[in-house]
C-alpha cells in the first residue's frame, strides 16, 4: 500500500495477518524487507514518544551479533562489526549490549538463569550510563539469527523484560528469522513470551 492506495487483496491480506496474529494485534503495515520493517519500527518508537512529549527519549538498544538490516539505521543496530567498518556506523543514537550466547560466553560453573540475569544487569547499567530517559527501545530476535543460530537461555527474556519495564523502554522483537511458526509457535516472541 502506498500513500493510502490499497486495494481488495492487500486489505484481505491485513485481516488474514491480524487474525493469525491475534489479541495484540489490530493493524498492519506492509513493507519491502526486513530491513524496512525494522527502520519503521524505530520510526514508530521515535513517533510515539514524541508525542508522548518525551523527544529526548531516542536512543536504541541492540545485541552484539544481532542482525536487523543493512540500511543506515539497522545496519546500526546490526551488532556485526563488518556492517559497521568504512561506513560510519554505527550511528550515535544505537548502542550495544551482551550477546546472550551461554555456551560461548557463560563464566564457569555459571548456570543458564544466572547468565540470563548477568545479561539484564549489564543492560542495566547500559541504560543507566545512558540516561534511562533518552534510551526508546531494546530491539532483539527471539531467538538469534546470523549471530548463530542461539536460542536464548533460559530465563532470559523475563529478565530483560523486567528491567525495560522499569525504566518505561518499549521491546522490539525482529521475528524475520523466527516468525511465522519457525520455532514451533506462530512467533518466537510467543514461545519466549516477549511483550
């Protein structure tokens, strides 16, 4: 759909998807690529709280070896350091945290909860060095894609999920590599239950 100017079969589509998607969802935005979806999602997110009268609230969070596209902003987010060499980027309102890979970055005799939690205080301390008030959006896969393949131990989501809610930091999850029942569940966001 382009400058409001739909037609019969896209707005069939819409329905379709907001039916298979369920309670939390009512609208649909149809884009060219994951790329796309993840630069308007972050358009969304600035917007929102801009008119929530919060314009200094900007900054995202992503992982390291996360992968959200490779325009200007997410290739920002990307946190693979050869979307970013020779480019400038990443770009000064992106930050980077803990890439939650326990069997390669987990402490010894450290369990997967524990990991889970050390991951959510290095955020944390992240979004407290930055300033809570400026930090929008944490944006993650479910489950890691081109960072390998990592599931998420376990209790991570709940963990990080309890600390964007204390400082009012809305979640993206970027389900191009794990949606539309690649995990088993209709969204990865759904298995993990991400909000």
């Amino acid at each position: 759909v382009y400058a409001s100017q739909g037609t019969e079969p896209v707005a069939l589509l819409a329905e379709a998807v907001v039916e298979y998607f369920g309670q939390n969802m009512r609208r649909v935005y149809f884009g060219l690529s994951g790329s796309d979806a993840n630069e308007t999602n972050i358009k969304l997110v600035w917007y929102y709280n801009n008119i929530l009268g919060r314009p200094e609230k900007k900054k995202i969070i992503s992982r390291n070896r996360g992968y959200h596209g490779s325009g200007l902003v997410t290739g920002s987010l990307t946190g693979l350091p050869f979307f970013h060499n020779f480019f400038d980027l990443p770009l000064d309102l992106v930050r980077h945290t803990t890439t939650p890979h326990y069997y390669r970055q987990a402490r010894v005799e450290e369990s997967e909860e524990a990991f889970s939690r050390r991951c959510a205080d290095e955020l944390e301390a992240l979004i407290l060095a930055e300033g809570p008030e400026t930090v929008a959006a944490f944006i993650g896969e479910p489950v890691l894609g081109t960072g390998g393949i990592v599931p998420p131990p376990k209790g991570y989501w709940t963990s990080i999920q309890a600390v964007l809610d204390k400082y009012d930091i809305l979640l993206i999850a970027d389900e191009v590599v794990c949606g539309f029942a690649r995990t088993g569940e209709k969204f990865g966001s759904h298995l993990y239950n991400m909000r």
